[in-house]
C-alpha cells in the first residue's frame, strides 16, 4: 500500500470511530451539535472512502483512452465532497432553526458530551497533520482537501463545545445556536473546496505556478524568447508545454540538450511535471 493510500485508510478507521461514538452519545443526550457533529462525521466517513478510492486510482499510469493519466479523478472526488458537504448543512440548518423556532431546545448534557467533543477534536488534529504531510509529499489534492477539511472541523467542534458549556449553565438555546455555527463554518470550506476542484477540472492554472514556470525560464540564457507557454493540473500530476526560440545556429543535438535542461528544471520546480518544449530557430 503507497504513503497516500495509508493515509486514506487511516482517515477512513479515524471517521468510523468518531462517527459512531457521536451518533451514540448525540442520540442519547438529544444535543442536535454533537448529532450535527455525528452527521459531518458520517459524510466525512464518505468523503474518506471517496478520497481512497481516487488516491488509488490516480497512481494508474496514463493508457489509451486516458492519456494525461487519471489524476483528475482526485479532483472529481474533491468536488464531490464539497457537494457531500452542503447536504450536511442543509439538514442542521433546517434543524436548528426548526428547533428554535418551536423552542424545543432542551438537551442533556454530560461528562460524555464533553467528552465526545474534546476526543473529536484531538483525532481530528492528528489526522490533518497527518493528510498535510501526506499531501505536501504526494503532491495530492485530495488528500490536501481532506487535510483542509478536518482542520476546519477542529473549529466547528470547538463550536460545539462552547454550547454544550452553555447548555450545561441553563441556556439550552445555545446548542442549537452552535448547532447553526457549525453550517456556516462548513458552508465556507465546501465553497473553497468545491470552487478549487472546479478550477482543476475546467484546466484553470494554479494561482503563481505561471509565474513560477515563466521565472524559471526567463533565468535561462539559452532561450531567446519563448511563447505559446500552456499548464495544466490533473490531481497530483502537472503537465507543461512551451514553445522556445534558439540561436540560427544551433545545431539539433545542443538544441536537445537544451529541452532536456528545461524539462529537469521543471522537474525540480513542480513535482510530478511533464514538460513538452518545442524548440525552433530564432529569426
């Protein structure tokens, strides 16, 4: 099993064990934060499946009918969680106000409510150092995404705790008022997360990784000018093509030479990039 798989996989045990340790205690205390918490924990459980499934396929080598590789179901998959995402927001907001509104509020808080809360947080801090790492050294934007995405529930559980201290001191609308907080934190990483995935997907280049290309480039004294410079992004994969202009007088073995110099520099620039130069004598 590869570095970004294990990673998935151990999100994936990380989400099962919360989800069912917040279904349990959320039903039994009848808080709606921690059954808000239950329920993102369940879709991050999805998430995670989703993120393994397109981790492992992303590694496949480019074939016949995919010849840029399979990395953009990375991306597919990212997209789908922001979707998965603004499902789970739905529902607590209808709820949360539903309970407001009939002020039906009143919960049980716990030594197990705040403890569910404070061990979510914990795991959730582990797992997304974790994902960052793996990200960073995969070059994989699904494993970032999920990195992204369980760092911010750091924040929406600590939503939830702030209610249940409420709660637990009388003021009982609290919960559902967290409850409410939690949407909006996840509304806000769903929009990120999905604009972001959607930007890959429509080949929009990564913002500074043209200026980075075109620095690196400009550094080379051999190119006269280039032009016709085209990035693309598939999941972990960056695939680059450039026409360069040589002096007349270059014959074909220095001009090869020189593409090959260029596609090392790329190499070393951007992890997992293919370069195309075309190389044409300067008029």
């Amino acid at each position: 099993m590869t570095s970004k798989k294990k990673a998935a996989f151990t999100s994936i045990i990380a989400a099962v064990f919360l989800t069912t340790m917040k279904f349990v205690v959320g039903i039994l205390t009848s808080s709606l934060g921690i059954l808000s918490e239950a329920l993102h924990s369940l879709l991050d459980l999805l998430a995670a499946l989703i993120t393994f499934v397109s981790v492992s396929i992303s590694d496949k080598p480019a074939d016949k009918e995919h010849q840029y590789g399979h990395g953009k179901i990375e991306n597919l998959s990212a997209f789908f969680e922001s979707i998965l995402l603004v499902v789970t927001c739905i529902w607590i907001i209808y709820e949360g106000i539903s309970r407001l509104v009939s002020g039906n509020t009143t919960i049980k808080v716990t030594v197990w409510s705040y403890l569910v809360v404070v061990t979510a947080m914990a795991v959730d801090i582990g797992r997304s150092r974790m994902l960052f790492k793996a990200a960073k050294r995969n070059n994989s934007q699904a494993l970032e995404a999920d990195a992204i995405h369980f760092s911010t529930d750091i924040l929406s559980s600590g939503v939830v705790l702030l209610g249940l201290v409420c709660a637990n001191l009388g003021y009982h609308k609290a919960d559902a008022i967290s409850a409410l907080g939690v949407a909006v934190i996840v509304l806000g990483i769903s929009y990120r997360l999905g604009k972001r995935a959607v930007d890959v997907l429509l080949d929009k280049v990564p913002e500074g990784l043209t200026e980075k290309v075109e620095t690196k480039l400009k550094s080379n004294k051999e190119i006269v000018y280039y032009h016709n410079l085209k990035i693309r992004v598939a999941g972990p994969d960056t695939f680059v093509e450039v026409n360069i202009h040589l002096q007349p007088q270059t014959d074909l073995e220095t001009a090869h030479g020189i593409c090959n110099r260029i596609e090392k520099d790329m190499e070393t620039l951007i992890p997992r990039c293919t370069t195309i130069v075309h190389a044409e004598p300067d008029e």
